[in-house]
C-alpha cells in the first residue's frame, strides 16, 4: 500500500485519515469552498476610508483653530507692547504705533 499525502496545498483542511480511506477505496474526495459574498458593500474600506477623511478634517480645523488663536495672541501683544512703549524711532526715523491721547 503506497502512501502519499494531499497534492500541494490545494486542501489543507482534510484531515489525513480521510484522505487515506479515500484513496485506498477510490471513493472521490468532494471539497466545497466558500465563494466570498461580492454583492454588498465593503463596509470595513468604506468606514475606514470615512474614518481616515474624518481624521484628516478635524486635524485641518485644529490647525486653523490653533493658527487663529497663534495671531490673535500676536496682535493683542503688539497692541500692549505698541500701548506701552510710545512711539518708536529707528535711525532718525519715528513711528507713532499709537494715536495722540489729545
């Protein structure tokens, strides 16, 4: 009695004796695959795709929020710097960063 194992790795999943009794008697071996479902939507690409595009928009309105608040802070420190220095002069030059009080 010879003995040989399942050709391959066509069908991992018989079990050995199986494939022996099979074989010994000629009785043919029937192996059913799964064909995979194609008709629906790929839910799991299409939340991924809408999760990664969720992502990316709150990254961009954090970075404009922060960008905001960055300039605003800008301004109100020129403001008190411009509001407590007077006017200022470079090389004979002077600039009044502040209107008269009078």
């Amino acid at each position: 009695m010879s003995h040989r194992d399942p050709p391959g790795n066509l069908a991992p999943h018989i079990p050995a004796d199986d494939w022996r009794r099979a074989e010994a008697t000629g009785a043919s071996v029937v192996i059913v695959v799964q064909a995979a479902d194609s008709d629906g939507i790929p839910w799991r690409r299409v939340l991924l795709a809408f999760g990664v595009a969720g992502a990316a928009a709150f990254g961009t309105w954090g970075l404009v929020v922060a960008l905001c608040t960055l300039l605003d802070a800008a301004a109100h420190a020129v403001t008190v710097i411009a509001t407590a220095a007077g006017p200022i002069g470079v090389g004979g030059i002077t600039f009044r960063l502040t209107r008269p009080k009078s």
